[in-house]
C-alpha cells in the first residue's frame, strides 16, 4: 500500500518522528555540553509536534491506541510493582542485616518508584471520582 | 468478537481506508477490529451500526 501527504499513516509516522527527534537532540546536545540548546530544541520540536497534530484533518490516533496505550501503561506499572515488591525489601532486609551497601542511585531509583506509585495511586483516585 | 464488517464492507464496495473515514478511525483499527484483535467501544459499534443502517447485534455476535 502507498502512502500519500494525507494519508493518517504519514502524520503519525512525521508527529511520532518529530518527537523522537527532539528527545534525541535534547540528550545529544547535553552530552555535547550544550544543554541550553538543546532544551530549545527540544520545545521547537515539541511546538512543530503539536502544531502538526492540531492542523492535520487526518485522525492520528483513535480508540485502538488508546486501549493500546492503557495496556501498555497498566503492564508497565505491573512490572515495575512486581520488581519493586521484590528488589526494595530484599534489599533493605540486605541492608539492615550488613551484607550489602544502598549505593547513592539506588536511593534515588527508590525515590522515583515511590513518586511513580504516589502518582498513580492519585490517578487511580481521580480516575474512580469520575466515575 | 465476531463480526460482519468485512460482509458489509463487500456489500457496498468500501474500502477499510473508506469505512475508516466515515466512522473516524484509523484504517488500523477497522482492521483490527474485522480479524477480532480488538473490540470495539459501544461509541464505535454504534456509529458502525449507523453507518450500515443495521443494528449492533446484527453486525456484532459475542461468539
């Protein structure tokens, strides 16, 4: 099959690139030590993105991504849950026992799973309201 | 869940790009929808079932 300059194939595929661009720019022009930049060009990409998706006329994502997302979404959370009910208190009982040592990332990735849940736990909230 | 999508497509000569259109999805999704990968929301199913003049029931079985 074709596609064409109309075709809802072709701005899914120019928006989801678009991003992907300028995610690869922002880490690229920080590890060349010019973070600045890329933070502009970052947000450039980003404004050409949702410029892109609030002009085209085609549908770019419907109901089936959605669902597609959601899935994703809810077996991600399940994953990082499962490995962290299994690594954190493993490690902890490791800890307090003195057979291993909480490097300094450790501590941090903690932290950000603990906001993650935070987060999710008020979406759950939010989510039940509405209903 | 089993459905007649492809029947009814034949039936009036459209495409999944044209069906696609007329009930605003992506071609992707009436694909999905026709090989049952994926079910369709009750919006969906109704504008699916408007769009051929027929019921939910009559286009959709949950065989």
């Amino acid at each position: 099959m074709t596609t064409t300059a109309t075709d809802p194939r072709t701005y899914r595929t120019t928006y989801t690139a678009i991003w992907a661009l300028g995610a690869i720019a922002f880490a690229g022009l920080i590890v060349a030590g010019y973070p600045f930049v890329g933070s502009l060009a970052f947000f450039l990409a980003a404004a050409v993105a949702i410029g892109l998706s609030a002009q085209s006329e085609a549908i770019m994502f419907d109901e089936r991504d959605e669902a597609v997302f959601g899935d994703a979404g809810r077996w991600t959370i399940a994953i990082v849950g499962l490995a962290s009910a299994v690594v954190f208190p493993t490690m902890t009982a490791l800890r307090a026992l003195d057979y291993v040592e909480w490097p300094l990332w450790f501590a941090h990735l903690g932290y950000f799973v603990a906001g993650l849940f935070a987060v999710w736990f008020a979406m759950v909230l939010l989510a039940r309201y509405q209903r | 869940m089993k459905n007649r999508l492809p029947e009814l497509r034949a039936e009036r000569g459209e495409s999944q790009a044209d069906l696609a259109a007329a009930v605003e999805v992506t071609r992707q999704t009436i694909n999905s929808v026709e090989r049952e990968r994926y079910d369709p929301s009750l919006e969906l199913a109704m504008d699916l079932a408007v769009h051929y003049d027929t019921t939910v029931e009559d286009i959709f079985t949950n065989e």
